[in-house]
C-alpha cells in the first residue's frame, strides 16, 4: 500500500488532503516523495514561519532535547520561564499561560474572560461577543465562539454565551453589548479562515474604547496573525491598542506545537494554582524551538516582511484575473475570477503551494523566503489567475 493509500484506510476522514505527500525541505523549498521540488507559500498554516529545517531553531530544539524532553508542569524548567519573560517584555503582557495549540490558548482567554466577568460584574455576565466569519479553533466551546454558523452544524448545543457582530460594524457591536450582559469581545485582527480580511483601524479603536467604557475584557486572537506574520511582533500593534489578553500559537513554535495566552494588567492575577492547567503546555522543547524563533523576529525582518507584502500587493493588484487582493504583512488573500481551487491546483502542478480561504487562494509564506523564491511564486500564480 502507499502512504496514500495507508492514509485513507487509517487515518480518521476529517481532512480532504491536497494529492501530495510532503518529505522534505529546505527553507521554502520543499519536496514530495517523488523529489519534486515546489516552493512553499502555505508554511503548514502560517506555521514553519522561518520555513523547513532552519539551522538556529533546530539547534535550539537539539539542544534542549539533550538535556530534557519533558518536565510536566510540576518542576520549573528554563525555557518555559524564559519564553514567557521574552513574551511578556516583548508585548508589556504581565503573564502567560502555555498550552499547544491556537484553540486551547483561545480555551484559556475565555475562561479568563468570564472570571473577569464573574468578579467584576456577577457570575451571570459570562457573554462574550466575537466576529461574523471569526474563527477561533475546534474545540466546542471556541467553536462556539467561532461566528460561523457551518462549523456549528451536528454538534449543538453549542458552548452557551457567544454573540457574534458583523466585522467593522461598529453599530452592532455597541447594541450586542448593551442587550447582553457581557465580560468581553473577542476578535481577530485579519480574519484569517474568514477569508484572509483586515479589521479597519478605525472600527478597532472604537471597539478598544468601547470595551474599556462597559469594564469587558478586549481579547485579541493572534492565533494565525501573531509572530511577525503582519509585519509587526503582534499584528495589535500595528493598530495602536492594548488588549487585554492576547492568544497566540501557529507560528510561535517554529513548526512545533504550542499555544501562549498572554494576560495584561487587567487579568494578571486572574488565576490562582488550580484554575487551568495542561500536561504538554509549555514542553521544553517547544518552548526552547518558540524562544529562537522569537529572537529572531526583530525589527529588520519585520521590515523585510512589508517589503514582501508591498510587492505582492503591487503585483497582484489590478493584475488580469485577479478581483481583489486583501490581508496584512505576509498574510494575504487573492480573489481570483477563475475558482480559487483550479488556481491552488495549477499552481500546484508547476511547483507552487498554496492554500485556500473560503473562495481565495491565501499566501503565507516564510518571514524568510527569499525574494527569488518569491518572485518565481508569485509570477506563476499571477499567470495562473490570467487564465
Ligand atoms: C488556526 C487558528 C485557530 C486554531 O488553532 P489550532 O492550533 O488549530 O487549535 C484559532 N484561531 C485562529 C485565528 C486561527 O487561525
């Protein structure tokens, strides 16, 4: 049998795999078992974010793999408490809780988040308003909170106390707020699975101003958009505001797995021993991978990353075939008049990968892709839209 093969027989049906089984690479270049080469603008979900097998991550995974794999979170161990220092004098976040993935650091916002509510405000105001086209993880609950009615389908009842606004629609965000007792809002900045869009500056300051003026947690899902991946550490910062938690994990390991929820003032001493724990969160060796990655993202590469941004956004603007372009940094979304899925598969074939979102094809490629590599990617899917 091949791995294919293998794969459908044993492997429960939950993901239709594109036809391609990846083995190796090299930074952006990566290949199938055949030993085609394809240029990789999907990095595993806005995860491989300095791309495949680069040198100072795995020798800081190595390394921390000599000495210990797993403490449990019974012992103190090094990594774990220098990545959460790093993180919090990176951000001005006062404490983090690790856990490994985006849906369990969101888990651990809302918990955080009806405490809040519970302390300042009574036990009843638990409700918690997130985005239309939001997505924030499959668990049930950040199912629930997730402001797509499709992933809702064959498993209600949903977690209780989620209300869902339509994005950059200040107006009912402010009506959702005062007909329901809430304890925060929760949003992402570029609605990444929604289809790859940026909030407006504008509409996010008014939500920060009006999440101060009602005393509600304003929680921030940099699940995908966090990490240099905007252009800046946390795309927040680029809008000028100060949430109150911010979750983040995708690229934060470096294609390992872990999840960070970072507590600000407000809520640094929301939890007390007890309240929230994980048996992996915060694994040495993921933490170590997360702390390279980290020191890594400074100001020239997040420099480096606009200027990779300005230039897909110049080329795929306007060009024949292409409706729209939108997102942030290296997280972009290309509306195409052909079907989004026939352009991801041509592309495909001549040796670009990328992925989709709703109806667009989505680029997030390496903070470090070469410009080369890059140019020769984007020149194929510019061609493959003209089509
Ligand atoms: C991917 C994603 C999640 C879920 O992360 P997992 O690691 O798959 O649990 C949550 N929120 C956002 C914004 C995401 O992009």
């Amino acid at each position: 049998m091949t791995i294919k093969e293998i794969d459908k027989q044993y492997i429960a049906n939950t993901y239709a795999r594109f036809d391609l089984q990846l083995v190796s690479g090299k930074g952006s270049l990566v290949y199938d078992e055949t030993g085609k080469e394809y240029i990789d603008l999907g990095t595993g979900i806005a995860v491989n974010g300095f791309g495949v097998g680069d040198t100072a991550w795995k020798e800081a995974v190595i390394a921390q793999l000599d000495k210990i794999q797993h403490t449990s979170n019974l012992y103190y161990s090094e990594p774990c408490a220098l990545l959460a220092k790093t993180l919090c004098e990176r951000t001005g976040m006062k404490k983090v809780f690790f856990s490994n993935s985006g849906a369990e650091a969101n888990e651990c916002a809302i918990k955080a988040a009806r405490k809040y509510g519970e302390i300042k405000k009574g036990k009843d105001h638990f409700v918690i308003v997130t985005l239309k086209n939001s997505f924030h993880g499959r668990t049930i609950t950040t199912l629930s909170a997730t402001g797509q009615g499709v992933f809702h389908e064959h498993f209600t009842p949903m977690t209780d106390g989620f209300v869902h606004a339509e994005a950059n629609n200040f107006d009912e965000m402010q009506t959702l707020i005062k007909t329901h007792k809430c304890c925060a809002v929760m949003i992402e900045l570029v609605q990444g699975e929604g289809g790859v869009m940026a909030l407006d500056k504008a509409y996010v300051k008014q939500v920060e101003r009006l999440a101060r003026e009602n005393d509600l947690l304003l929680v921030v899902d940099e699940v995908q958009t966090g990490n240099g991946r905007t252009g800046s550490l946390y795309a927040y910062m680029s809008y000028g505001i100060t949430p109150d938690v911010v979750t983040t994990a995708k690229g934060l390991g470096g294609g390992l797995p872990i999840g960070a929820t970072m507590l600000g003032e407000r809520v640094e001493d929301l939890f007390t021993p007890g309240l929230n724990g994980s048996t992996f969160g915060g694994n040495p060796v993921c933490a170590a991978g997360a702390l390279s990655i980290l020191e890594r993202i400074d100001e020239a590469l997040l420099l480096d990353v606009k200027e990779k941004s300005e230039y897909i956004f110049a080329e795929l603007s306007g060009a024949k075939g292409v409706k729209s372009v939108s997102g942030l940094g290296l997280m972009i979304g290309v509306e195409c008049e052909r079907d989004a899925g026939e352009v991801i598969a041509a592309c495909k074939a001549r040796g670009v990968l990328v992925i989709k979102a709703k109806h667009k094809v989505r680029l997030l490629p390496a903070l470090n892709i070469p410009f080369e590599q890059l140019k020769k990617a984007i020149k194929i899917l510019k061609e493959e839209c003209e089509k």
